[in-house]
C-alpha cells in the first residue's frame, strides 16, 4: 500500500468527471490494490474522505472515513470506513445548510458551501454490493463533498459567499465556536 501525491487546485484532473468502474474492473487486484492506496493516503493525510480525482486518477470511486476526534474535523459525527464507486447522490428536500469545510486538494483555506441537509447517496462498495442511504447533516454534506469531486466539482464552487474564505488559523482564531455550535445544532437536529 503507498501513499498517493494529493494535486492541488488548478490541476485539470480535478476539473474532469471521473469514469464509472466496470464489474470486472472493480473485483480487478489493480483496482482493490488503488482503494486500499486511496485509504492509505487520506489516513496518511487526516482526510475525512478521499476521490481519486485528488491522486490525479479518473476511475470513479472516493473513501470516506471520519473517527472520533477527528484530527481535522473534531466536530464531525464518526462516519466508519466506506468506499463508494459510481456513486449518485440525491437531495431529498430542499433544506440545505451552510458547512465550513475544507479539502486536502485546496491547502489553507477553508469557507462555507451550502450543502443539502439530506440526501440519498446509492453506490457499490469494494465488493460490488449495492448500497442505498440516507445521510443527513455534516455526513451529508461530507458524502456531497466527495460526489462532488468524482464530477469535478470543488467546494469552493459551492461558497455563495466569497467573504467566508479563510486559512484554517483564522477558523480557529474567529469562526470555530459559532461554527461548531450551528453544526452541533444542525446535527442533534437531523442526525448524520
Ligand atoms: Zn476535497
């Protein structure tokens, strides 16, 4: 297992719309051997999830994985270890939420994209078993942040309001409390 180079914005990999994985091609050693590199590199980097966009590969599959305490997220409830290929994702109402959210492709910065408060996220896992979820709250908004990804979206296209970006030390110095208190809210209210 290696640990992957994460690209950054402005590379045009992170602008493409990753391809959906064939049967054959997901039960491939190649194909289980890049999920377990895709792991490897968002463990290695404290990501709570990973698109192979990020390593500058266009198969269509993210990692996701959030523990308690979080060293990034510490507010985000714990999303156990999931793999999703070809995923599809749902809004299922039209409530959404402004998160605070950053990305290991967009280092130092941080802002608030309206995310949908629920949605319903359909994709394989590793051994091609079909899921069908409902995820609300920060876990919505993290599943968002990865579909997004594998249709070359980045959060920052989803900041409506260009004066919420900022480095990850003025989120600390400024904005964690009121943020982790609206988050805390959001949560106890919808779940994850
Ligand atoms: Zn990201």
């Amino acid at each position: 297992m290696s640990v992957l180079p994460i690209v950054t914005v402005g590379d045009p990999v992170l602008r493409q719309r990753a391809q959906a994985v064939s049967a054959d091609e997901l039960a491939s050693p190649g194909f289980q051997a890049f999920v377990d590199d895709l792991i490897t590199t968002m463990r290695a980097a404290g990501g709570a999830g990973l698109a192979a966009n990020q390593v500058a590969d266009l198969r269509r599959v993210a990692v996701i994985e959030v523990g308690a305490n979080h060293p990034r997220y510490p507010y985000k409830p714990a999303i156990p270890l999931t793999v999703i290929i070809n995923p599809s994702i749902e809004p299922i109402d039209s409530e959404t939420a402004m998160i605070n959210e950053g990305c290991l492709s967009v280092p130092d910065l941080r802002g608030e994209a309206e995310r949908s408060v629920s949605v319903r996220v359909d994709y394989l896992d590793r051994a091609g078993v079909p899921h069908s979820e409902i995820r609300r709250g920060l876990t919505a908004g993290t599943f968002q942040h990865e579909v997004d990804h594998l249709n070359g979206v980045m959060f920052l296209d989803r900041v409506r309001d260009p004066t919420t970006f900022m480095t990850w030390e003025q989120f600390e110095t400024h904005h964690k409390d009121a943020f982790v208190a609206r988050a805390r809210a959001l949560v106890a209210r919808v779940g994850s």
